[in-house]
C-alpha cells in the first residue's frame, strides 16, 4: 500500500514536470499534491456550509411545495462575477473532463464526514441531452458523479433518467414557462428503482431547482423513495 502511495507520488511530480497543472481558479501551478484548485483559492471558495443543515438551507428551499426531497447540499455558493465563476465555466464549457472527476471527488472527500452520504443508495447524475454531449464531449454533472463516486465507493447510475428534449438553452424564457418546458425533458428509461431506494442527484449549478424537479418527478411514482441533492453550486436569484 505505501509502495503504491510512493509510487503514484512519484509518477504525479513526473507527470507535473512534464505537463504542469494549473489552478482552475488562479492560474498558478499546482503542487503534485493539489487537485484542481490551488490550497488559497480552496480556502477562499464561498462554501455555503449546508451541510450543517442539508433539510433547510436555500437549496433545499427550491424544492419545498414543489417535490419531496431529503437532505440537499450545494458545496458553494455560485456567484457570477467573482473569481469562483472560472471554476463552473471550465467545468462545463472548458474541455476538461476530469476537472469535474477531481472536483466532484473533492466534494465527496469534504462531506463524507457529515454523514451526507448515509442511506444513500446509488447516484443519478443530472442528464444532459445528447446534442449538448456532443457539442462538450461530456456531461459535467456526470463527471462530478464519477467523482463523488471515487471517493464514497457509490455506484453511478447514469441510464436512469434520459433528458429527452434539450431545455438546456431558454435563457429567454421567464422562470415559470422554463419550468413548465422541463416538466416533461426528462424520462424513465429503466425498470424504476425498488420500493425505499435513497437517490442522489448530482448537477453542477442549481438556479431555479426546475431541471432537478424535472428529474425527482420521474421516480415520484416509487413507494416510500428517498431523493436527496448535492449541486457543486448554488446560484441565488437576485
Ligand atoms: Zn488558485
């Protein structure tokens, strides 16, 4: 084991000599032992520290009166302007793939010790249509899946749910006529899960809770389901 440990230090200060990583947030290099962000751009993320009360925190707030959800944390606070911006851009439109494994891999590593993941079956990550997966060559949130994946030992289940229409792009589109389009973007495409199954979304950034809604109304039907939430970020309406 510490053979192996030794081994894939070695090869990382290698590969970063080779191809040096840099900070998602800051540019700068990053140490063999940094993944994604560099350690002063983690400690000044805008946590939002749900974790501490994933039943009521402003995440799980978009899901009250609309769909019955359990715990629901955002890790950060997603704000459009600050340098945290840089670290949601890449992970959808960068080109980097793996950004998403490391990030959703950190994210799992810092909550497994809230007890976050307990109960929790297997993870859904929020479909993205085909079209968009092939313009990107992935989907993030289900990179951020893998991630969370790697680091609690769940399993991802990622053909679940498919998204059936791109609702993707309707930024003109008012709050109430964006959730009404995605009622209906997403489907079942398995046998749905047994009775009582713990489900754990998994999306990038939650803005209205429409598309997550969307998702968790697909299994609605199962007896005594459990969904739980986990964005990478939260976005707050102004
Ligand atoms: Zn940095």
């Amino acid at each position: 084991m510490l053979t192996n440990c030794l081994m894939i230090s070695a090869w990382r200060r290698i590969v970063n000599l080779l191809a040096p990583r840099a900070c998602v947030v800051c540019n700068t290099r990053l140490e063999p032992h940094e993944n994604a962000v560099c350690a002063p751009c983690n400690l000044h993320l805008p946590r939002t520290n749900y974790a501490l009360e994933p039943y009521e925190n402003a995440l799980a707030q978009l899901f009250w009166g609309r769909v019955k959800v359990e715990k629901c944390v955002a890790l950060l606070h997603y704000q459009a302007a600050a340098p945290v911006s840089a670290l949601f851009y890449k992970l959808k439109y960068g080109n980097m793939p793996y950004l998403g494994v490391e990030l959703g891999w950190l994210m799992g590593k810092e909550l497994i010790p809230t007890g976050f993941f307990q109960d929790v079956d297997f993870i859904v990550p929020v479909p993205l249509a085909k079209q968009r997966v092939r313009q990107r060559g992935y989907n993030q949130s289900e990179m951020l899946a893998q991630g969370v994946a790697l680091a609690t030992g769940l399993k991802v289940e990622n053909k679940l749910i498919r998204r059936i229409v791109n609702t993707e792009t309707q930024t003109h589109k008012d709050r109430w006529e964006r959730a009404d389009n995605v009622n209906s973007a997403f489907k079942l495409m398995k046998q749905p899960p047994k009775a009582g199954t713990h489900v754990l979304f998994v999306d990038d950034v939650a803005t209205t809770g429409a598309t997550l809604c969307a998702c968790i109304r697909c299994l609605q039907d199962v007896k005594n389901i459990k969904v739980s939430v986990l964005c990478m970020g939260v976005a707050h309406a102004r």
